[in-house]
C-alpha cells in the first residue's frame, strides 16, 4: 500500500512527513522522527498520561482543543490538525506558559517523567477553560487531570497548579493565522475510491461506504484507543486504515424525532455531554469513563461496534432503549443495541458495513435513571461490573423498565429476567431484593485480573439494592457524593 505524507502545523509551522506507515503511532512520529523527545512513552495503552499532547481543529470561527493520548493515536489521524508538545509551549524569550510556570511555583514536579504528560493536560485545560473566562475549580480539576497518573507528588500541588494558571500572565498566540493555516489544509488527500492508500480518511459518507465496499479487509478506526493497544501490546501490523473520524455526516449530535442522534464518529467528550445535558444525573458516570485523553480520542460508535464486554457506554445506551444505525452501499439498517452482539467481540456488522450512528429517546418526565461503575480505582480504569437501569413507575407499579450490564457475559447484555420480574409489579424492597436474585441467577460472569465470579454476582444484587434506596430519596452512598474541601495553608 502507498505511504501518503501527513501535513499539520506545529510552532506556526506546517510539518510535512512523507513514506509514514499506516500503523505508525503519534509517539512514534515525534519522538523518532522530529526528536520531541518531551512527550514519554510510558504504559503504551493510554493509560498513564506521560504521551499527552495537545490537538486542534476548527470549529465554527475559533479552534477546539483536545488533549490526547499519543502512544496509541495513529500518526496519520494528525492530518490537517493544530499539534503541541511540551517543547512548543514557552514563549520565543524563554518565557514559561501558564501551565509550565503554575508547575514550578507550585512544585508540581518531582521526577519528572509524567510531567510533560502533566502540563499538555493543564495547556489544553488553559486554552478551554481559562481563555475562555471560566474558572477552573479543584473538582474541574481532578476530573480533566483523571487521565494523567503520578507516583510522587500525591496530586495536590498538581491541582494547585491547575487552578494557579488563571492568575498567571497570559501567552501570547495568534489564533486567526492558526485558523487560516488549518483552513489552507484542508485540500482533500487523494482518497478517491478504489485507491491504493494506506491509510484512508474519506470527508463524507457516500466516500466512506465506497471505500468501505471496495476494502472490506481494511481496519476500521476512529480514536484507535482499543485498536491502538493492538499495534502497541500486541505488535499487530495494519497494512490498510480506513479512518471513520473526518466524515462530515458521522460528526453529528442532532436532537428531533423523540430522539438523540449521536453520530458514530463523534468524540466520548461530546457524546456524553450531549447525554449528560438532556440527563444531567449521569455526569459523574460519564467523567469515569476512562480519562480526558481517551474520551477526547475515542469516539461513542468505535466503543459500541468493538464488542467489549466491559466497555461502559453499551450498559447505559441498551438500558436508554437506544438503536444503532448501520450502512453500505446497498442501504441502511437500524436495529436495538442489545441485538448488535452476537458473542464475545463478535456483532452483526457485515463486511461492507459502518456503524453510521446511535439514536437515543429523549427521556420521558417519569424517568428514573441510575448508572453504576464499580472498578478496582475510581478514576480511569476499567468495570468489573457496570449496571444501568431506567424504570418508569404510575404510582407505585413499574409501568416499564430496562436494564442493561458489563462485565458480566461475553457480550454487554440486556437483563431480561430481572426486567420481566420487576414489570407490572409494585416498586418495594421485596421487589428489589427479587430483582436482585434476578440479576445474579441470569449472569454466569467469570473470574480475571478484575473481580471473581462470585464477587460480580453479588455486586449485580447489591447495585439493585442500591437502586432501590436512591429510589426512595436515600443518597450518601458512594463517592461521588462527597466534594473536595480545600484547606487553606
């Protein structure tokens, strides 16, 4: 296959790279090829942070910023995007940035290796928030900080840092001209379809199912935050790429019809803010889901059509009731999420077919809605058991319910047995606690490195009780209702 050359604009600089492999990672590029040897590699499964670096696209008149995991972000997925790394943030004089300078004077820094990762996250934090005028708190904080992890300094001269930036002389950057250098990239790549193009990114959707027609064996990617660890952990080779993320119509959050639309290429962060804002309970759901960095690469439709049994968007969106949307060139299809599985990492998908976007009704006035994570560390990792439930009651009989879990069963799964038990009965805690033998009689959940067989069946059991007492106004419960106190030194 041909190695096209990848164009991004770095220091106000258009960087071009040609013969660049399709498989060839973001930290690869910098460190072997540009010698930003800054950004460190250290899990190599974006889970650690010490990659971060920061990406930007325009957006409407002005440029979105994302901080994002480069050990597992294909190189080519830069493609007409704005890049920093920890080298591109002082000024020409020497001056320090916001962020590097809130590091230092809040000794923020001990070894050292994570804080590059560290500082990328508060630079994207500075150009989203800040700039912007809004005030970054302890809790905003820890949550954009969740994906960067550290072993010396125990956090809190870190999110002090966070917070010292907005008080610190602003950068100078010249926004409009990166506009328009972006703009000037945007010359379509020869993507035409029937090429022989490693590494293909088609701009719509009749370019994308053609492609995908005439490449059936091509690896599908959006965020490449699973297929990344294939190339990183398992030392896969991917001669083809067919990138979903710059398809116009796959971009799109609509709202009409009864539903949320969510297109298949639209980024965790915005997908669960659009959910979190027509459902504001699921806010501390959607911060756990992984770090900043994954949410800004990875995409709701990679994370649906990968088949995880443990991936935590397919337990909410079965218990929303929600439907996937599939396409090629021979047509459309929609079907219910729960029926997309057909075995462990195996969906209905044919060959020649793209998730194309996920339609979530609108929540209805009864709704009562939970969604619960339970992993070995609060922030950034991985359920053992994940568990969502939607109940709608008249008076004290449950008129309609769905539930759906992870972690459980080859496949995210609908739970059927616990839903026919609850149906038409009367809301009480004997109905619960039936609910509850349900859930552990229909699951048979294994045993691994995150949680024994037994463990996870009585979670299932207990996440109903715990339904049952949020239902009856009881809170207090977990974590998540517990606020930062800052102590003033």
């Amino acid at each position: 296959m041909e190695k096209q050359t990848i164009r991004f604009i770095r220091r106000g600089e258009l960087i071009k790279l040609g013969n660049v492999p399709p498989d060839r990672t973001l930290l690869e590029v910098l460190r072997e090829d540009l010698g930003a040897c800054g950004t460190k590699e250290g899990c190599g499964e974006g889970d650690c942070g010490a990659c971060t670096v920061v990406i930007a696209e325009t957006e409407g008149a002005g440029l979105r910023y994302r901080a994002i995991n480069s050990c597992i972000r294909l190189a080519h997925s830069v493609d007409g995007l704005a890049l920093w790394t920890v080298e591109d943030l002082a000024q020409a004089d020497g001056t320090l940035h916001p962020a590097q300078e809130a590091m230092v004077q809040c000794h923020g820094s001990q070894c050292g290796f994570c804080t590059p990762g560290f500082v990328m996250s508060l630079f994207g934090m500075y150009q989203n928030h800040v700039r912007a005028g809004r005030e970054i708190t302890r809790e905003r904080a820890q949550a954009d900080l969740s994906g960067n992890l550290c072993r010396c300094t125990g956090y809190r001269p870190i999110l002090e840092a966070a917070q010292r930036m907005a008080h610190l002389p602003a950068p100078q950057m010249d926004e409009p001209a990166l506009v328009a250098q972006l703009a000037a990239l945007r010359a379509p790549a020869p993507t035409a379809s029937g090429s022989d193009l490693g590494y293909q990114m088609p701009a719509t959707l009749p370019e994308l199912l053609a492609q995908r027609r005439d490449h059936p064996h091509a690896q599908l990617v959006a965020g490449c935050t699973d297929v990344g660890l294939w190339v990183t952990k398992q030392h896969r080779r991917l001669p083809q790429v067919l990138d979903v993320t710059r398809v116009h119509e796959l971009r799109q959050i609509e709202t009409g019809q009864g539903h949320l639309s969510i297109g298949a290429a639209v980024p965790l962060s915005d997908a669960f803010a659009a959910l979190v804002a027509q459902r504001p309970g699921l806010a501390a759901f959607a911060e756990r889901f992984a770090g900043l960095p994954v949410r800004n690469s990875g995409t709701l439709g990679g994370n649906v059509a990968n088949g995880s049994p443990i991936g935590d968007s397919m337990p909410l969106l079965i218990a929303l009731d929600t439907r996937i949307v599939l396409a090629s060139t021979r047509g459309a299809r929609s079907l219910p999420l729960e029926d997309f599985y057909t075995g462990y990492r195996q969906t209905a998908l044919a060959a020649d077919e793209v998730v194309v976007r996920l339609d979530v009704p609108l929540p209805a006035p009864d709704e009562f809605l939970r969604a619960y994570k339970i992993s070995k560390r609060y922030d950034d990792d991985i359920s053992a058991v994940c568990l969502a439930i939607r109940m709608h009651r008249q008076g004290p009989t449950v008129t309609g319910v769905r539930i759906g879990a992870g972690g459980v069963a080859a496949t995210p799964a609908r739970a059927h047995q616990a839903e026919a038990v609850l149906e038409g009965r009367s809301w009480s805690e004997a109905a619960a606690e039936a609910a509850a033998a349900a859930l552990r009689t229909q699951f048979q959940p294994i045993s691994d490195m995150r949680a024994s067989a037994a463990y996870r069946r009585e979670v299932l059991g207990n996440l109903m009780r715990r339904f049952w007492l949020e239902s009856q106004g009881v809170s207090d419960l977990n974590l998540e209702r517990y606020a930062l106190v800052q102590v003033a030194p």
